[in-house]
C-alpha cells in the first residue's frame, strides 16, 4: 500500500476520533469538532470513512450527529479501558543534599 503525507495524517486522525470516542462511549460529531479543533466537515468526513470500515455508527438525535463505537468493537474497547489500569506508575524519590553530591549524572 502506497502511503502519502495526506493518508498518514487522515490515519493518525482517526485514530484520536477513535480516542475521543471511546474514552466517552458516544459523542456528537460537533463536539469531537470543538475538542479536536478541526471543523465541523473535516471530522463528518473522517467519520463516515470509520463508519464505512464498520469501526462506528452513526446515528442521528434530532440534528444531532452521533458517533459510537460499534458493537463488535465493543469488547476491544473495553479491554482498551481495563489496560489503562496497568500504566506504569511514575515514581519520584526526593535527595537530601549529601546524596545528590554521592550522585554522578551520566551524560549520553
């Protein structure tokens, strides 16, 4: 498959549509807009293209747009929520002063 600049930004998009979506379960297309800060037919655009790939579904509430996970990704959006449990804690650990003079910093 032959890749440009224009399909790997699309594809890196996408993916933070899919991000947005399912860190929240269901958002409108104008809010994915707003928080995305792209406009409006850039994001319906991007999410019909997802909606073809069969990876959400689209679904209107009055002249609401709606995007959601579809159900048969249902299951890889859960395990996504259950792996953000295991990030790796960030450990800090305070010096007195006679350690930071016993400690060498190696520069790379």
């Amino acid at each position: 498959m032959d890749y440009n600049a224009n399909s790997i930004r699309a594809k890196l998009l996408r993916k933070k549509i899919l991000q947005l979506i399912a860190e929240n379960y269901v958002l409108s297309a104008s809010l994915i807009s707003h928080t995305l800060l792209l406009s409006y037919a850039t994001v319906l655009r991007h999410l019909r293209v997802l909606e073809d790939e069969g990876v959400v579904e689209l679904y209107k509430e009055g002249r609401t747009l709606y995007a959601k996970i579809k159900e048969n990704n249902k299951q890889i959006q859960i395990l996504n929520s259950e792996l953000q449990g295991f990030k790796k804690p960030q450990v800090t650990t305070t010096l007195n002063k006679n350690e930071m003079a016993d400690t060498k910093i190696e520069k790379g």
